[in-house]
C-alpha cells in the first residue's frame, strides 16, 4: 500500500527542488515513488499540474514506434507512424496513473499565488535515511496532508514545520549504528 504525503511551501521553486530531490533518493533506492506531481498557482489563479511524467508525450512516442512497425508490415510506415502517435497521445492524456489529478487541482486551489504544493505517493521508504537526506527543507513548509503513521507523520512534521527534531510528538525510534 502507498502513503500519500502533501507539502506546501510559499514559493514554486522549493516545490520543485523537494521532488528533484526525491527523485534523486530513487535513484539511490532509499525511496520509491509512485508519483510526484508539484502543484502551482500563478498570479490569474490558474493551478498548474507539473507531472514527473508527462504521459501524452511518452504514449506518442510508443504509439509512433508501434504505428512505424505495423505500417512497414503494410507498406505504409508514415500512415502507421501518425494513426500510432494519435492513437498514443489519446491513450497517454486518458491515463491518470497515480494521485487523483481533480483532487490535486481542489487543493491547489487553496493555494496562495506563487505558492506550491507536492503531492508525493511513496511505495516505500527508509525513513530515517530519507528524512537525514531531507535536511536542507527544514522549516520552509507545512505538512499539509499524510497517510503515514502517527510517528512518521510527526518525525516529517518535525523536519519540514519545526526548527528542532525534538519538537515532535512521538520521536522515530533511534537507528543503532551498523
């Protein structure tokens, strides 16, 4: 099961920086993501989605590979090529994989112009690792939404909102060096 966690932050760029981040513990596997998606509110009002992943353009791109390789079988690789990226593009913007993009813009709505909000659904993760990694954000947010444990929330609470770990409710349980 996945844990939704919700950040918000004053400023878009931070937003951005916290999921650069959480893309990098990915990649060194203390974190798996299964979506992140920064949330931004500009001065109209208007609230913009930042997928991770923008999947119209990845459903073009195999759709076209797809569409190429039918049309050579058929003697008609641009026909294929085109009725392919059409068909992935369509197929790719209908696909809403991850956290519920009209729950996203409702909260985002919320937001104040200028200000961000990351959305993050984590499989797993090794969360001492994760929240040392994480140090940089200290105090520049607010937790705004989690379904993580009451001692997880707290800990993560304690790094974003607080300026002192020992501010949370229910401390995380110390790691015993290896």
């Amino acid at each position: 099961m996945s844990d939704l966690i919700v950040l918000g932050f004053d400023d878009e760029a931070t937003g951005f920086e916290l999921r650069a981040e959480l893309i990098k513990l990915q990649k060194e596997y203390l974190l798996e993501i299964e979506d992140a998606v920064v949330v931004t509110r500009d001065a109209a009002g208007d609230v913009k989605l930042h997928q991770e992943v923008n999947l119209t353009a990845a459903g073009a791109v195999g759709g076209a590979f797809w569409g190429l390789l039918i049309g050579v079988v058929f003697l008609n690789p641009l026909l294929g090529v085109a009725a392919g990226a059409g068909a992935g593009a369509l197929s790719g913007a209908l696909t809403d994989l991850g956290v519920n993009d009209k729950f996203m813009k409702e909260m985002g709505g919320s937001l104040q112009p200028g200000g961000s909000l990351v959305f993050v659904l984590v499989r797993r993760a090794t969360g001492d690792k994760v929240l040392e990694r994480l140090e940089g954000f200290r105090a520049k947010g607010k937790v705004i939404q989690t379904s993580l444990t009451k001692t997880d929330e707290a800990s993560l609470r304690a790094l974003i909102e607080d300026n002192d770990l020992s501010a949370a409710e229910t401390p995380a349980a110390p790691v015993a060096p290896v």
